[in-house]
C-alpha cells in the first residue's frame, strides 16, 4: 500500500536537522523547573491567554508572567545561538 502522508517538502537532509532541532527543544523544555515548565507547555502548546493559565495553576497573572519570562530565558540560555537562528526564540517570546 502506498503511503500517503504529505510531502512536507523537505528533502532527508532538512527532515533530519528539523527533527534534531525538535528533539532538542523537547529536551530542554523537559530540563526546565515545574513551574516554569508548566507555564510555557500552557503558553506555547496548549494556547492558553495568561488570564488562563492562572486560573489552572492557580497563581497570580503577574506570577505567570514572570515564570513565563524565566522560562524562555532558561530556553535561550540552553538553545543558544541556534534558536535564534532557526526562529525558535521567535516562538518562545
């Protein structure tokens, strides 16, 4: 049977170094505090407006705003360079 996934467009070579940079965005989300992890999987995943997320966690917006701002500081600190190369910190900020 013929696979019919799309084609993303990329050839081997931009899949491999896509999925390298995935993983490794994955695994500094994963080294981060809980409570900063918690935020940014709530900001940058799932969407949630600052109101939200502090209504789950049950912290003050200002709280969240500051675990957010932590967050993506620890992320640039771990990515480096590379994130803002490949547009990561755009997506974190």
């Amino acid at each position: 049977m013929k696979d019919e996934r799309p084609d993303d467009g990329l050839d081997p070579e931009a899949l491999l170094i896509q999925r390298q940079a995935v993983e490794r965005v994955r695994r500094a989300v994963e080294g981060l505090p809980v409570d900063y992890r918690e935020v940014i999987v709530l900001r940058e995943l799932e969407g949630m407006s600052y109101k939200e997320i502090a209504a789950v966690v049950g912290i003050p917006i200002g709280t969240v705003m500051s675990r957010l701002a932590r967050a993506r500081e620890r992320l640039l600190a771990v990515l480096g360079p590379a994130a803002a190369a490949t547009g990561a910190s755009r997506e974190l900020s």
